[in-house]
C-alpha cells in the first residue's frame, strides 16, 4: 500500500509515484510526485520534495557551488539520506 496524501505544514498534498523522474513538489496544485523504488536516491528524492512542501527553499537544501568536488553531490539532503541509509532506514517493501 503506498501513502496517497500527507499533509505538511497543516496543507494536505497528493501524492503519486513515477520511475523516470527525480521529484517534483507542485505548489500550486498541492502535488508531490516521488520515484518509485527503495534505493538511496528515493531516499533523498523524497526528503528533498518534503522538504520544499514545507516551504524550505532550495539555497538551503545545496551546498555552494564552491564546496562541491567532482562527482560529489551538491545536496544537503543527500548527506542525510546517506546518513539515515546506514542507520537503516528502507522503504518497507509490500508483498502481493
């Protein structure tokens, strides 16, 4: 069973799933749409897209351009997927 709303900041948004995109928080029509699947990078798609639900804009979700080495990524966000992904934190997988 996957979540098909949450309410964040008291704003009730639908959410829908999609394989080929990052994630996309629409603010306008009360959306987020997250990528399907339990690997890290859902992981950080879907704390990312939270996050700009509660309004948290993006300057504060990325590292300066400055401080970011090849192949690194340049999100915040990323740090604390990785961090909550050694902790154990999984998409529970539902069986049909």
């Amino acid at each position: 069973m996957s979540v098909k709303t949450h309410k964040f900041n008291g704003v009730k948004y639908k959410i829908s799933y999609a394989a080929q995109i990052d994630g996309i928080c629409d603010y306008e029509g009360k959306e987020l749409t997250e990528l399907c699947g339990n690997g890290l990078g859902v992981l950080g798609s879907v704390l990312e897209e939270g996050m700009h639900a509660m309004n948290i804009p993006d300057k504060f979700l990325h590292k300066p351009k400055s401080k970011v080495r090849p192949g690194q990524s340049c999100s915040k966000v990323d740090d604390l997927a990785r961090f909550l992904w050694r902790l154990g934190y999984r998409k529970k997988q539902v069986r049909r």
